[in-house]
C-alpha cells in the first residue's frame, strides 16, 4: 500500500461499504423464501408510506433506474400487488398504489426486515442507536 493510500482498517467509507453489504446479504435471505427482492421490498414500503408515488419518485427512493422500476412495477401490477391509474390526472405521471395482497405481502415481508434490523443493532443501547442514526443523518447531509 502507498503512503497516501486509504487504510482499509480504519477507513469510515470502507467500513459503511461493508455494513452496506452484510445488510444487503441479510436482507436478500429473509426476502428471498418471500419471492421478493430488495428493490421489491423496497418499493412496497415506499408506498405504504407514500400512496401514489410516481415511477420516477419510486426509482429514486429504491435506488435503481425509472427503467428498472417501470419493469418491476408492470410485474407488480400483474401480481396484482400494486395498482396503477390508466390516466394521468396531470402531465404523464400514473401514481401507483398498493392493493389488499400487496399489504399483506409488505406486512410480511416487513416483519423479517425488521429482524434482520434487530440483529444487526442488537450490539447497541438505545442511545447509542439514536447516536448512529444522528452520525449517518450528518455524514448524508454533509455529501449532499
């Protein structure tokens, strides 16, 4: 290693990456027996918590391509998971929603993400959880 290189050891960004994927490796193995995966979770929850989102607000909030969304969100409709207004009330955007099974599949599929949370923070008090929560809060708004 060059002397200006990053010390992997002690590296902030280095150690996210890699909470980042033994999380990512969690979750996909609860979702998976579920069918689901991460982006499909992910785009149930963020409807759950905001009904009618766009194709675009929901690619940004899963963190994947609108083309990537578009395609999820046609099979979730055939699923009969999520509904989508064969009209847009405004411009082109088609606000989509979650049907009774696409809850029902969420509440599931929620329960064994939170224990996959439940582990991962089980080393930690209560202060020291909302003392994280705060440090990453910070080091997003800091780069954003």
């Amino acid at each position: 290693m060059s002397q200006d290189g990053i010390h992997l050891d002690t590296s902030l960004g280095y150690l996210l990456k890699e909470a980042s994927s033994a999380l990512r490796t969690s979750m996909e193995a609860v979702l998976r027996p579920l069918g689901m995966t991460i982006t499909h979770y992910s785009c149930l929850e963020l409807l759950a918590q905001r009904p009618g989102l766009s194709n675009s607000e929901l690619a940004r909030g899963a963190f994947v391509t609108r083309q990537s969304m578009n395609v999820l969100l046609q099979s979730l409709e055939a699923e009969g998971l999520v509904s989508r207004a064969s009209t847009a009330e405004s411009g082109r955007v088609l606000p989509t929603e979650l049907t009774a099974a696409g809850r029902r599949q969420l509440a599931v599929a929620s329960a064994a993400v939170r224990s996959v949370e439940d582990t991962m923070r089980s080393g930690l008090d209560a202060d020291e959880q909302a003392q994280l929560r705060r440090l990453l809060a910070s080091c997003i708004s800091s780069l954003g």
